[in-house]
C-alpha cells in the first residue's frame, strides 16, 4: 500500500522535481512526504523534521498541500484548517527564511500555492516572495512568467510596475511561444495595460494557437474570451472560433464552467443561440446531481434565466431546501437570479433575505450593492433590513476611493427611500465627479434626479446642494468632451447613455464631438457608431454619411453580422445617403453567404430592419418563413430574457405582416392572427387629450361623429387613431351606431361589434378610405422634424390595405398658428381632401 501511495504522489511535479536521486543520494524526508495521502499527514511529517527541513522540503510540502486542496470538490476543501495550523506556521517561517535559496520556478510556485491557501497579499511572506520574483522578472521561463502574473492579479496588482515589465517580455517574446495556456494566462493577466498594437499581434496569436491546440482544453479559448471581454473588444472572427471549442466541449462542462462562460457571452454581448442550447441541455442533465449548496448555486445561475417554468418551479423548490446552507456569497448569487427571473416566491426571497441579514458584515462594497439593488428589484419588504443596508452602503461609500465603486454605490443609494441625504454623501460624490466618465456622470445624474424628487423640501425650490451637484455634473461632462480625443474611447463612454441629463446636457454637444473625430471612423468602430445614433434618435448626416462611405469602403472587414448595426440607423431614422442603393446592396451581398450561420433572432432583427427602409431580399424571406427556422427561433427564444423574447415575437409578427403586404409574390403565409389577438386583449383601451380633441374637431368637420371611427383596427392589425369614408364627392359617410367606438369621459374606448376589424363594411362605389394618424414625438427624430422609418412604413402599408392616409405631426397640431378652434378645423379640411383623387 505505501508503494501503491509513492507512485501515486509522486506523479505530481512536487515530489518529480527532488525524487530523483539514487539509493546513495536518499532523502528520507521526502520519501515521508511521497507516502501521504492527506494534508494532516503532510503537517505531521513538517512537525516531526522541523530541523532538517530544507528549502525543497518546504517548496514540497506546501506544494502538496495545496495538490490535496484542489483535487477536493470546493464544499469539501479545509483551507482554513491548513491556514491556522501550526506546522503550517512553521513553513510560512522558513520558506520566508529561505527565499534566496529557491530557484526561479520553485519561488513562483510558492508565491501562487501561498496565495492558493488563503496566505494574505499583505503578510510578509507574499510580500518578499513578489519583492524576489520582480528582481528575477527577465529571466523567467514564460510558464512561470505566466504563473506570476497570475499571483499579480490575484493580489490586484493589475497596474503595477512588474505587470507593466511582464506587458513588455510578452511583447518581445510573443513569437516564441507554442504553449495556449501560457499565451492566454499572460493575455488575461495583462490585458488593462495593452496598447491598440499589441492587442491585435496577441489576437493573431491566439487564432494561430486555437487551430493547433488539442480542442478539448476549453480553458484556453475560454481565457480568450475572458481577455476580449477584458478589453472590451468584440473581435467576431475570434469569438466564434472560441465558442466552435467550446460548443464541442459543453458536454463535458459542469454548471460552474458554463456558468462562467454564459457570463463572459453577455457581457461582451455576444449571443450564440448553438451554445445557449447546448448548454441548456446539459445543464438539465446536471439537475439531479446539483443537490449541495455550492454545485446548486453554480447551476441555479446559469439555468434559472433560460429555463421554463417547470423548470423554474424545481429550482425554486430546491433552493427554499437549501436556503439556510447557503454561504453569503452562494445567497448574493441566488439572490440575483431571483430578480433576473423575476421570482415571487414570497418565503423563497424571505429565507435568502434571512440569510444575507446573517452575512451583512461579509459582504465588500460593490456586494452590499449588487444585495441591496436585487433585494428592492424583488420587491422584498424588511424596513430593519434595508435601514441596515443604507447605513452599510453611506459607510463604504465615504470610504471608498475608487470612481467606480463611488458610482455604483451612489446609484444603489438612490434607490432606497430616504428623507434627506447626508452632506457627507453629497461632498463624497462631488469630490470623485472630476475623476468620472461620461457614463459614471450619467448614473450620478439620476441618482441626483431621484433625490431631488423625494427631497421634501422640492415643492418649494431645488435645495441648493443638488443645484450646486448638478452644475459640477455639466461642467465635468462638458469639460469630458471638449478633451475627448480618441472616437474608440468616447463610443465606449457613451455606450450606456440614455436619460434627460444626457439628451438635455450633453447630446448636442455630444454630436459636435463626435463629427470632430469623424476621421477616426472606421471599420472597426462602425457598428458602434451606427448604433449610438439609433439609439439616441439623433438624425446627424455628416456622421451618417461617413458611416456609410466607410462601410461602403470596407464592407469584407465588417463582420458579416455586424452589418445589421451598420444599416440600422439608416433604416430606423429613414435617411437616404450618397450610394444609399449600394450601400444596402453590398450589405445585403455580405450576408446572403453567412445567412445560416446567422443566430436566428439577429437574423429577424436584420430583415426587419430593411423591411422598414423598404427592402425584402428574396434569400433572406424564403430563409426566415419556413419551418426549421421557426423551430430553431422558438428554441432560442426559450433562452432568452423576457424583455428581448418579446422584442423578438413582435418584430417577426411586423415582418410577417410587412412580407405579406409588400411581397405578396413570396407567398409567404399570415400566421399572426391568434399572437396579435392576444396583443390586442393586453393593451390599454384608452386614447390620449389630444386625440380626443381630434375626435371631436373631425364630427364638426365631416358633418357628424358619427363620421369618424376610433382606433380602428385594420387587416393584419394596424390600430388607425380615425378612419372615415368619403363618397366619391367627397361627402363623409356616416357609420351605423353599432359599428361605431365609444369614448368614455376617462378617455377609455368603448368597444363595438366591429372591434377586431373583421367586420369592414364595403364603402360605396368611388368612395375612399381615410385614415387619419396622430404622430407623437416617438415618429421623428429628437433632434429635427424628419419622419423616422416606421412612421413611414406604416403610411406604405395602410396604402397597400386602400387608405388615403392622413398624417397630423404633433408639432403641427400643437403650433401656435392652429391655437384656435376654427384654424384647427381648416387644417384638418385641408389635410383630408387635399391630394383626394
């Protein structure tokens, strides 16, 4: 047995380094060590060789100390026992006594296996062995280059001088390294402090390693995509070759490993329904043997978000059996995917709530606010709880040194009902602005918007703390864009940015920004360009045109899926460039070849894009309306969010509905009936003012209002705000009663026999069908009076079912030159019967 137990061991490189010798050349210590088989062993042969222990003794016995820890499950390892125990003192001593004796991998090894056992970065021992290692930097084999960079990292060394050495020998030596852990242990190491040029040498690098590697090392393309996301670079070609790996290996993941690679996917947002799905099913395999607390967490986060309610009901079950086992980390990450699946199991909240209570004094910082903001999301109800989280969140707050975490801090603040706000907060705050982004300016907007509203004092005037915030927040954004110089940077910044303070603020000047680093728009940061205007419904035509020239230029080094970004604004904010017809032609050309590799819910967001802008490619109908498609769409919408699942069924129901009526040659079927049926028995009955006012000014027009029907709805269910017939004199025709929308005092719409719009009556010979629309300020641009795209699309189609369509701008309506009752009546006279035919 105790050779069967050598053998064993010694296969590990600890006890292979020094095991080596002849018979002559014994060492009877680490032949007591080669026959452990546990830590407490280990710590019994160190206690009994005190004094002859040498300097490989204790590089052997640490090492294997923490060998036994990491062949351990997490729930079974006993760290903390190794850490307090006294013989392990004893090593820390002399391994810190005999630092200079160690050779150069066999210090590395110390520094990260002391570390590994929970050895603090402060202690002294951690101390001198970094101190040892930076003198020895340049002459490290690259493995334990690697592993030092990593002990740098877990020490939160990123930006240290040694990492910025190590930045430098990786540079210099990329070309010689063959090894793909190597490669992408020293990419995520290093990655805060890489330039534009080596960034891009690392990824041909790493593309290189993937294609010679052994596939069923998934760590390696997973450290890949750690580093992308790193560095926030979505760097497609990559991505996809990493995910190619990792698809084939998710059936040998456990819940922990997809876990973190779901996590790594959304947040650089990249979405690969193959994966989603594959992963979905494997971690339905993994339900019944996740019944301990760590393996279930692990689990529980990656399933819960895409898994049916069934599903869903099982976790939930297991977690309330769980609940009083879970640690304070396990509780924060079940907590978080209560909100993220929008739980109401009130005793389910209450138990993991209990459990955080316990644990409060665990948490750092940025944990007290990811608890506290989950806990409000899920509308849990503890006013001794959340007091305590207040006081916790103002204490770390006015101790925090860091921007981002004053930030986040700040935002979690706001979120909790309070009567008045520290001055210490409030000069906190003011102190980090300088130090701030645009979008950490932005989240302090809102916060400072939230206190501003539930301060007591706002009915009677702003007090001035908030007035005197609030300036410092202009002047630290303005001063942010007026010194921007680098677009890459800015689009970074300016990702997230929504809200009034911006729009009001900022956006103007934002723009002018923007058109002043136009040259540095290219192919690369295209697709981010062109959804920054989208999304902020900012119609500027030097940035657009731009845009396009450089796509136009460049169209094979954009991704083939990023050409959904790029045409995007052009779609949604209806504008025409120079080439507008090539432009969408050459797009349309890089996608038609890479239409099944497409994920099938981009694919829908894309043909709906250029259903809007009037632009139906044969190869991409008949690939999104048949029936494998559908299927694969219905599987991947199960794994999505909520919010983006519906976002999808709307758009496929709008490009069904487009397809029908503009390409009635495709045959493509209508299959929307019962989905807008539903959408219809959800929706709010009610119309606003100003279309009532409309309502009762079209009667006096056309002679009755019983002239004029309310919220019409059409085939394929258009809502018209009004619709009316006129005769081929272009006299109005009045409806019956029956078929007639009531409207009550409250604005609600009663209801008639011709509710759905299957009942239309047929209109006179000669006679026409107006539709009469109220555009809000949704159907323009923000910043002009340019009709955006659906607006448009919706006037085209109305068309096609036999509308004339009258369109009424509300900055028409609402002018001072119709202020009066008879201005408002002739101007709908003239918008209806002219251009009748």
């Amino acid at each position: 047995m105790s050779m069967f137990r050598l053998r064993a061991v010694t296969g590990s490189r600890y006890l292979r380094r020094f095991l080596h010798g002849g018979a002559a050349n014994r060492d009877h210590v680490l032949e007591q060590l080669g026959i452990c088989s546990g830590e407490d062993q280990v710590l019994e042969v160190v206690g009994k060789n005190k004094a002859k222990l040498t300097v490989n003794h204790v590089g052997c016995a640490i090492g294997m100390l923490w060998h036994f820890q990491k062949e351990k499950p997490q729930m079974l390892r006993t760290v903390e026992f190794i850490k307090s125990h006294p013989e392990f003192l004893t090593l820390r001593v002399l391994a810190e006594n005999k630092i200079e004796l160690m050779d150069d991998v066999m210090l590395v090894d110390m520094l990260y296996n002391v570390l590994r056992l929970n050895v603090e970065p402060s202690d002294s021992l951690a101390q001198q062995l970094v101190s040892e290692a930076w003198l020895r930097l340049y002459r490290f084999p690259m493995a334990s280059l690697s592993k030092f960079a990593v002990c740098l990292s877990d020490q939160h060394l990123q930006h240290s001088p040694p990492m910025g050495q190590i930045t430098d020998i990786l540079n210099q030596k990329l070309s010689s390294i063959d090894d793909a852990r190597i490669l992408t242990t020293l990419m995520v190491s290093v990655s805060s402090l890489v330039s534009p040029h080596l960034r891009d040498k690392l990824i041909n690098k790493a593309d290189h390693l993937l294609d010679t590697m052994d596939p069923s090392h998934y760590n390696n393309p997973r450290r890949m995509v750690q580093f992308l996301r790193n560095i926030k670079y979505s760097y497609r070609p990559l991505l996809e070759k990493c995910n190619h790996i990792l698809l084939r290996n998710v059936p040998h993941l456990n819940a922990e490993n997809i876990s973190i690679i779901m996590g790594l996917y959304q947040s650089i947002q990249f979405n690969n329904c193959d994966f989603c799905l594959a992963a979905k099913q494997r971690l339905m395999e993994l339900v019944d043997s996740s019944a301990d607390p760590f393996s279930f967490t692990k689990l529980f986060v990656a399933l819960g978000p895409m898994a049916g309610e069934d599903t869903k009901e099982r976790l939930e079950s297991t977690a309330l059996l769980l609940a009083e086992d879970f640690n304070a980390h396990q509780a924060l990450a079940v907590a978080e995917t209560l909100e993220e699946i929008q739980c109401r199991n009130l005793n389910l909240i209450q138990k993991i709530a209990s459990v955080v209570h316990k644990n409060l004094h665990v948490y750092k910082p940025m944990e007290i606010a990811r608890i506290t903001q989950a806990l409000i999301l899920l509308h849990y109800q503890s006013p001794e709880l959340f007091t305590k989280l207040r006081n916790i969140l103002v204490q770390f707050l006015l101790n925090s040194v860091y921007p981002y975490e004053v930030t986040m801090l700040t935002r979690v603040l706001s979120m909790l009902p309070s009567p008045r706000l520290d001055e210490g907060v409030v000069s906190r705050v003011e102190a980090v602005l300088p130090q701030c982004n645009l979008n950490d300016l932005n989240t302090f907007a809102m916060a400072v918007a939230k206190w501003v509203r539930n301060d007591p004092s706002y009915r009677h005037s702003t007090p001035s703390k908030y007035v005197r915030l609030l300036q410092t927040l202009n002047r630290c954004g303005h001063e942010r864009l007026r010194k921007a110089d680098r677009l890459d940077l800015m689009l970074e910044e300016l990702k997230y940015m929504s809200g009034e303070w911006f729009e009001e603020m900022l956006l103007e000047e934002t723009m002018v920004t923007l058109q002043r680093l136009e040259d540095q728009i290219s192919w690369t940061n295209v697709p981010e360009m062109a959804l920054f205007l989208t999304r902020t419904n900012h119609l500027c035509t030097p940035l657009m045109d731009r845009i396009a020239s450089v796509a136009m230029e460049n169209i094979n080094k954009i991704h083939y899926s990023a050409t959904y970004a790029t045409l995007l604004p052009f779609a949604v904010l209806n504008y025409d460039p120079p080439g507008v017809d090539e432009l969408f032609d050459i797009c349309i050309q890089r996608v038609i070849p890479h239409i099944s590799s497409f994920d099938p819910h981009l694919l829908v967001l894309l043909a709906y894009a250029l259903a809007v802008a009037d632009c139906f490619p044969e190869d991409l109908v008949r690939e999104i309306f048949n029936v494998n498609f559908l299927a694969k769409l219905d599987s991947q919408l199960e794994t999505l969010p909520d919010a983006l699942n519906k976002r999808i069924r709307l758009r496929l129901m709008e490009l069904n509905r487009a397809v029908c009526l503009e390409c009635p040659e495709s045959q493509v079927p209508w299959f929307h009936e019962r989905y807008c049926l539903q959408l219809q028995k959800k929706r709010n009955g009610s119309i606003s003012p100003v279309q009532q006012q409309i309502h009762k000014m079209l009667g006096e027009v056309l002679g009755g209002i019983n002239c004029a029907r309310v919220a019409l709805l059409t085939t394929y269910f258009y809502t018209v705000d009004f619709e009316c017939v006129l005769d081929r004199h272009h006299q109005a025709v009045a409806y019956s009663e029956q078929s007639q929308l009531q409207i009550s005092e409250d604005g609600k719409v009663r209801w008639g026999s011709d509710s759905v719009g299957k009942d239309r009556s047929e209109v006179p010979p000669g006679a026409q069908r107006v539709a009469v629309d109220f555009l809000d300020s949704k159907s323009f641009c923000k910043n002009s009076r340019h009709m955006k795209g659906e607006a448009m699309m919706r006037k085209r189609h109305l068309e096609i079912l036999g509308y004339h369509v009258v369109q009424i701008p509300h900055f028409e309506w609402n002018s001072m030159e119709l202020s009066t009752q008879d201005a408002w009546k002739e101007y709908l006279r003239k918008k209806i019967f002219t251009g009748l035919p």
